[in-house]
C-alpha cells in the first residue's frame, strides 16, 4: 500500500495519448538527437566555439564593430521614427474614442466606419507579416544595407505602435474628449485637449519599450543583409571565424543590457 | 480661451526633449539614408513593379500542396521545440530557484541568461552548422533560447510556490524525487502550463522565419523562392505566414477568454 499512487494510471493514460499525437510531429522534424552527438558533428561545433575565446580584439575588428553597433542604434532609432509617422495617424483613424458616429447620429457614418475598418486591415497586415520578412523583400528593393532595416521597421512597428496607441487611448480616461466632442469641437482638437494629457505617459512609455525590441530586432534582420550588427555576425559566421563571431556577441549582449537599463530608468521616470 | 495657468518651464523635459531630437536627426545623418529618393517618382514606380510582380499569387494545386506541408513543418518544430525547452528549463529551474545551493543558483542562473540573451536566429545559425540543414536544427533553436526564457520563468514559480506541503513530505521521510513529483510539481503545473503554451505560440512565429537560414518551415520555401526570383509563389508562402500568425493570435485569444471565464 505505501507505494500506492491513485493518480498514477490516469497520468500514464495521458502520457500515451501524448505521445501518439506527438509521434508525427517528431517524425516531420527529422528528431533525431543523436545527430547532435555524432563525433564529427560535435568535433564542427567544438572547433568553432573553441575560437570563441579569446575573442577577436584586433585594431580594424574593433573599429568596424564599433562602426556596426552605431548602425545598429541608428537604424532601430529611424526605424521607430518613421514607425511613428505611420502609427500616430493609424492609430487616430481606428481609435474608438475619438469617433463621432458613436456619440449619435452623425453625416458619413458609413464612409468613417469602412474607413477605420481598412485601416485596421492595413495594420493586421503590416504588423502580421514578421519584420525579418519585409526585411527580405525590400532588401531587393533598396539593395544590401541599412536603408531595407530602417523601412523594414518602421513598416512593421508601425502597424504594432497604431494598435496599441488606439488601445491606449480607448483604455485611458476618456470623459473629457468625450465631452469636447460633444459640445462639437473636432476630432484633433479633441484628441489634443481632451484625450493626450492623460493618456502621454502611457504612449511614450510604450513607444520606448518598442524602441528597446527594434533594437534586438535589428541585429537580427542584418542576417538578411539589412545592416547593422547581424550583418557582420552573419559574414563572420560564414566564415566560421568563432572569435569575431564571439566578440559580437558580446557587444551583442551589452547593447541589449544597456537598452534594457535605459528604457527601464526612462519609463519610471515617466510612470 | 484657455484660463489654465501656464506650466512652469521645466528644464528637465526641455532636455529630454533636446536630447530625443538630437538622437533622431543623428540617426539619420549617421546612416545617411537617401529618404527623398526614396520617395522619389522613379522609386516609387520601381517599388509599384516590383510589388506587381507578386500578383496574382500562386495559388497551383502542388504550390498549395507544399504550403501545407510547411505549415505542417512550422508548427511540429514550434511544437517539438517548445516541449523539449520546457523539459529542460523544468531540470534547469531546480537549481535556478536555489534549491541546490547558492553556487548551483548562481551558475545556472548564468547560463539561464545566456541561453535566452542569444537570438532564436543565431542559435538556428550555429546548429545549422551542426546537425545540418533541416527541421531538426529548427528544433534544436528554439529549444535553446526557450529554455532559456522559461528556466526563468519555472524558477520564479518554483520561488513563490508554498513549501509546506514540499516540507511535511520531507519530514515524514520522502525521497527528494517523491517531493519533486507529489510536493512541487503539483503546485505549479498550471503555471508550467500555461507558460509552455504561451512560449509555443510565439515559437510558431518565431519557426516561420527560422527557415531564412536553413532551419526548416515556412521561411526555407519562402527564402527558397525569393532567390529563384519566383515572387507569385513567395506571395503565396507570405499570405499563408500571415493567416498562420494571424489564426493563432485568435485561437490564443479565445483561449485566454475562456480561461479568464472559467476562473472568474
């Protein structure tokens, strides 16, 4: 009787089921974890993370990382920036509390109504399609570097800033705007005097958040070619150069901290 | 006529603000970028062509046919990937959460961070060179980074779950594995859970690009196509990445409706 679990057979049920569904998945994976133990496999991986230490800090190295992680700031801050020129208008037309229709009866109802609905279609697709994905695609466009990062973020944040905006202006307090529109005043002035100094914090807060994530974002569309710190870890990673790999890395890591720290203190200054 | 008082000069915002403007513009400058020719006419009708060339998308019964397949691929290495993260950050946790003693803690903390402070991208990158081109490499990215994140996540849980329980298990005499099994799993299985499935649905997006270098999924034949220069069919592969992304957004949401009904 000690050994006695009640549970136990019910649990062994489930962990077949499990496994029977899960059967097919590993098959279409090709799992096979002994690949990963293979002695000339571990013997490629152990050579490349061998050149991991010490890493690179020749002169030119440091200097062109160096070059690669301003770019890399660069293109996350434009990228924003211009993310921002398409959020704010977006996320005005969509936003819930600066309708008029909803206060009552009002002309053009339907134009304002299928309006905002394509603008919401607009942003689905905008922020649907990952960023690396528009990176890819206007890389062809705009060639090699950091003009296709720059557009690839702001094209993408944008659609994700213009939801969140509305979401933010639908949750903050919205009495003040409501009654300016009420009393007949537009929808900006609205927006100005009513709707903004509530919800200001809120937006800046998030928009700096976004800023942090174009950054990490950044570094992870160079691998297409769009620039930045990716870019050069991705050459150096054809390469199978393990020290520059490892020095980027690094400065990889430091960046991310940093931007992490700095949007923190930023934001609780603003909360 | 606006009777408010005017707000003090604060000298404090002037200078975020200065400071805000002086980061964009240099920015800008830094990267040179060409934004009026961007926007110029000739860009402009280059980019409309070049968007052209991706309608109408393929929609051929044996393009269709391998899409499916690779939504297939997409979702078993999100799937596969996150179970096998989620094994591990479960081992990983134990330590993590102290329970092994502050060295154990401290090192397997490290190793937590590093884990997930790697991109899925690079990870992907690195067991390409290892195991091969393939889904399996996919796997084994996503896996890496998650057990990363979730290792956290399970230590946390492991932290604030009450020990009583795990205690009088110990004190009656039950072996260390019996008060894993019946005194802390049990506590914080729907957390585990309920995390796991929040990581597996952004590894689904995350698997639809780890493809770009090699790992299998969506993003291979994406990436596949694009360098044929076959845009109706990399049309095809973005739509379906976009309903993908988009179906499982409002599965989850539905989900966590039902749940937040269901406890409420």
């Amino acid at each position: 009787m000690t050994n006695y679990d009640p549970a136990a057979p019910r649990r062994f049920l489930w962990l077949v089921f499990a496994f029977i569904i899960l059967w097919p998945a590993l098959l279409i994976t090709q799992f096979n974890p002994l690949l990963f133990f293979e002695s000339t496999n571990l013997q490629v991986l152990g050579n490349f993370l061998g050149q991991f230490f010490p890493p690179q800090t020749a002169r030119d190295f440091l200097q062109i990382l160096f070059k690669a992680t301003l770019e890399t700031l660069a293109i996350a801050t434009a990228g924003i920036t211009l993310a921002l020129i398409i959020a704010i208008p977006l996320g005005l037309i969509i936003s819930q509390s600066l309708s008029i229709s909803r206060i009552g009866p009002a002309n053009g109802h339907l134009l304002w109504w299928s309006m905002r609905y394509i603008a919401r279609i607009i942003m689905m697709i905008l922020r649907g399609v990952p960023e690396i994905v528009w990176a890819l695609l206007l890389v062809r466009v705009f060639g090699l570097g950091v003009t296709a990062g720059v557009l690839a973020i702001a094209v993408t944040y944008g659609g994700m800033l213009g939801k969140v905006y509305s979401e933010i202006l639908e949750s903050s307090d919205t009495k003040s705007c409501r009654v300016l529109l009420q009393l007949g005043s537009g929808r900006i002035v609205a927006f100005f005097y009513g709707l903004l100094p509530g919800a200001s914090q809120e937006l800046a807060s998030y928009t700096i958040y976004r800023w942090e994530c174009a950054l990490r974002a950044s570094v992870v569309m160079g691998f297409v070619g769009a620039g930045g710190l990716g870019q050069l870890m991705d050459q150096s990673m054809k390469l199978l150069n393990g020290s520059e790999v490892s020095s980027i890395l690094i400065v990889f890591l430091l960046l991310v901290l940093l931007a992490d720290w700095l949007s923190y203190e930023v934001r609780r200054q603003l909360l | 006529m606006n009777t408010y008082p005017a707000e003090q000069f604060c000298i404090k915002c002037f200078t975020t603000i200065l400071v805000i403007i002086t980061c964009i513009v240099g920015s800008f400058v830094y990267l040179q970028m060409p934004l009026f020719e961007i926007f110029s006419a000739e860009s402009l009708a280059n980019l409309s062509t070049y968007v052209g060339r991706f309608f109408p998308a393929d929609i051929s019964s044996i393009f269709l046919k391998k899409i499916g397949i690779g939504i297939i691929e997409t979702l078993a290495i999100s799937a596969i990937g996150t179970l096998v993260a989620s094994f591990f950050a479960i081992l990983l946790a134990l330590p993590a959460a102290g329970l092994f003693g502050s060295l154990a803690q401290q090192l397997v903390g490290f190793l937590l961070n590093f884990l997930r402070s790697v991109p899925e991208l690079v990870w992907a990158t690195l067991m390409v060179l290892t195991v091969g081109l393939g889904p399996f490499a996919g796997v084994l990215a996503l896996a890496l980074h998650t057990a990363g994140v979730l290792g956290r996540l399970f230590a946390q849980s492991i932290e604030n779950s009450p020990t009583q329980i795990a205690r009088s298990l110990e004190l009656s005499g039950a072996s260390s594995m019996n008060i894993f099994l019946y005194g802390l799993l049990p506590q914080i299985s729907s957390q585990i859970l309920s995390y796991s499935l929040y990581r597996w649905e952004m590894n689904i997006r995350m698997a639809t690009i780890l493809g770009f270098v090699g790992a299998g999924g969506l993003g291979q034949i994406l990436f596949y196509e694009l360098s044929l220069l076959h845009e109706a069919q990399a049309c095809s592969v973005i739509i379906a990445m976009l309903l993908l992304v988009i179906g499982v957004d409002a599965i989850s949401a539905k989900l966590r409706r039902v749940q937040s009904f269901s406890l409420a």
